[in-house]
C-alpha cells in the first residue's frame, strides 16, 4: 500500500445524524480521511439534498458535503428503526448530530443514552446558538446567522447595504471547527481512554472566523480600519480586477502603470498612514486611471510590476485556469443522477479519483440493505423491516448521458 493509499481514520466508524451542511461537512471530512461514515437520514432524506436545484435525489451541496459516506434511510420514531440507529450509535466512535437542543435526546439517541452504553463515543452536538442560552431553541440557518453575527455589517455594497455572502459560508465554517474539535478529541480518547461530548454552534463558529475584525471594532469604536489604501476592487475597460497596493513600493509601480505618477509624488500618499487617513480623495482618481485600461493590460503590466492582484473569474474561468489545470486543483468525477461534476481538492486529503468509493456521494438509502446486513440482518428481515416503513431503500440512479 502506498502513503497516498494510508488513510488515517480507516476502521473509525462514525454515525452521522445531521443534516444540511454544518454537521455532515465534518462527516465528510472525517469520511475522506477513510472513517466508516453511515448517513442516517430520515425516510424523506436529509433536507441538505434539496438546497438550491436538485438532480435526481442530491443537490450540489448534497453531493459536495456527504461524499464518502453511506446512507442508511431510517425512522426514528419507528420502535425498529429505533432500535437499529441504537444498535449502530452503541458501536459509533463518533457521532454527529445537529438537531435543535433536546430534539435528538426525545429521539433515544442523545448524548446521555448513548454515553451508558458506549462511555468512549466522541459525540458532536451543533446547533444555531448553542445548548443553553435564550436564543438556544429559535431557528438558526446559515442567512441568518450572517446577520446575527455581524458579518453582513462588514460586507456592504456601494450604498451601504449590509449584503449576504452567496454562499453557506458560516454552514462549511462550522463544519471545518467541528472537525477540529473532533480530530483532538479522538487523540485523547487513544491516550486516556475517555470519549466527550462536543457542543458548538453556528454562531460560535463565525464569531471565531471573525475574531480579527471583531476585536478592531472594539479597539476602533466601532468603525472600520481599512486593511490598507488601495486594496479595493476596480472596474477595467471590459471587466473587474481586484487590487492591492497597500505596501509603499506596491503603489508607486501601480500609479506608474495607471499612468498617474503624480500620486506617487503627492507627499499624503506616500506612506501606508497617509494612504489610509486620505482614502477618500485618493480613490477617486485611481479608479478613473484604472477604467481606461482592459484587464489583459491591467493584469500583464501588474504582474510585470509585481503589484498583488487579480481579474475577477467565475468558477468555468477557475477549472479553465492554465494554472488551476497544471497542478490539478479540480479533479472532474462522475456521479449517479448528475453526471461528471468537478471535486476541488480538500487540503491534507488524497486527490478525488474516478471510482473511489471516498469521493462518491449516496443515494437516500443507497446503503440501507448494505449496513443492516452487516448487522446481522437477512435479505428477508430487511424487506420486512421497509414493508412496515421502519427503513427505506433506495435503487441507483441512470447516470445522464
């Protein structure tokens, strides 16, 4: 076996309870780094499928954040069903779940029932805002959380208005912290012996991520110091392009390639304190020089100056980069119900490959009768235990041509 084959979880088993993004990103990651990962999802599917368009049964975000895993479809409240998700969580190194507080312990599987039988489990709670507190049980999703957390307030547009990030940003945070969690957790349970109940939040996790800015505000009064004077994007001839010049050096060589030099020459430029304090009248002018220019111009005589920047792409610029390409940043893998999608490159983890089990995301119960005979279960018993709804089965989707 080679390293790259040498997974470090491979034999952990871990039952992942959540849904959406949050709780089964961590499951992902703990799946990639080669965990038994069983998705117990409800008979109706984990609601993280159907985010956004859908495709058969998944959605982009199902696919990108439950590869790896298998699922297992299964009710709760069902006495059966029930019991198989005990059985499962009683053999569980790691358990994941994201429920509302309290919901996942009227389930049978909370921390406290689980921990009796099991007493070494690293179990992960995540929730909107926390266990306790008296926002705990008010929904929580990844737009609202952005305006909770203050993150809206430093991302505005030109007139001021707080603007969402387009993307579930604080969900794939949270996710990224609970593996972080997780990962210590485990080394502690290898040298002494004792699991842990992890309890984090969305709210938690982006006031971390935030940490920087939110200390500014409080140093600062409340307002915003710049990161430097011009880091700002700017609108070319034919296109965007983002640019910092904050460094001294950085914006002499800008202003000579905008054709301003004068600006360089002005003494209330010359300094990163002088930048900053005078961003108002110096912004103005530079934008002006900047729009006379493409962005191919913009961009060769930057880089021949050395000057930190970057013409805005959409992600089909991004998978077509001449760069992107040669170091193979995006591997495109085929997927059930979708077709060949793109699968960037997780830091730390083997490249995506095509036919690896790691990097295929399931179907809703793709691996119900897989699992349950593996827990003793005949191909008899498990059509009994779906006639009575206690589980659900799944058959594979055609692949689109």
């Amino acid at each position: 076996m080679s390293e790259i084959d040498e997974l470090p979880y491979e034999g952990l088993k871990v039952l992942d309870i959540s849904q959406g993004v949050a709780g089964p990103h961590c499951g992902m990651l703990l799946a990639r780094h080669g965990a038994n990962v069983v998705k117990l999802e409800p008979l109706a599917g984990d609601w993280g499928r159907r985010v956004g368009k859908t495709y058969g049964d998944n959605c982009a975000y199902g696919m990108a954040f439950n590869r790896g895993k298998r699922s297992l479809a299964l009710d709760l409240k069902n006495p059966e069903g029930k019991q198989i998700a005990l059985q499962l969580a009683n053999a569980a190194d790691v358990i994941i779940e994201n429920n509302r507080p309290g919901i996942t312990a009227r389930l049978g599987l909370g921390y406290e029932t689980v921990r009796a039988a099991n007493p070494k489990v690293v179990y992960l709670s995540i929730s909107g805002f926390g266990q306790t507190g008296p926002n705990a049980n008010l929904p929580a999703t990844d737009s609202v959380m952005q305006a909770f957390s203050g993150l809206m307030s430093i991302n505005r547009d030109d007139a001021g208005l707080p603007q969402r990030i387009n993307l579930l940003a604080i969900d794939v945070v949270t996710g990224l912290y609970g593996f972080q969690a997780v990962a210590p957790a485990l080394y502690r349970r290898a040298m002494k012996g004792r699991g842990t109940h992890i309890k984090t939040s969305l709210m938690e996790a982006i006031g971390a991520f935030q940490s920087a800015k939110m200390i500014e505000f409080e140093l600062e009064k409340g307002q915003q110091a710049p990161l430097g004077v011009p880091v700002a994007m700017f609108e070319a001839k034919d296109g965007y392009l983002n640019i910092n010049g904050r460094r001294d050096s950085h914006f002499a060589a800008l202003c000579q390639v905008v054709g301003v030099p004068e600006l360089a020459d002005n003494p209330k430029y010359r300094t990163v304190a002088g930048r900053n304090e005078s961003e108002g009248e110096l912004m103005p002018p530079l934008r002006t020089a900047v729009s006379k220019m493409t962005v191919a111009e913009l961009s060769e005589a930057l880089t021949a100056a050395d000057v930190l920047h970057a013409p805005v792409q959409d992600f089909g610029d991004y998978f077509q980069s001449e760069h992107v390409r040669a170091v193979e940043a995006v591997r495109w893998i085929g997927q059930s119900g979708a077709g060949r999608i793109p699968m960037p490159n997780i830091p730390g983890v083997r490249p995506a490959r095509e036919g690896d089990p790691m990097v295929h995301a399931p179907h809703l119960g793709e691996h119900s009768r897989e699992i349950l005979s593996e827990l003793g279960h005949s191909d008899q018993e498990i059509d009994a235990l779906a006639a009575k709804g206690a589980i659900g089965l799944f058959a594979r989707p055609e692949t689109p041509a």
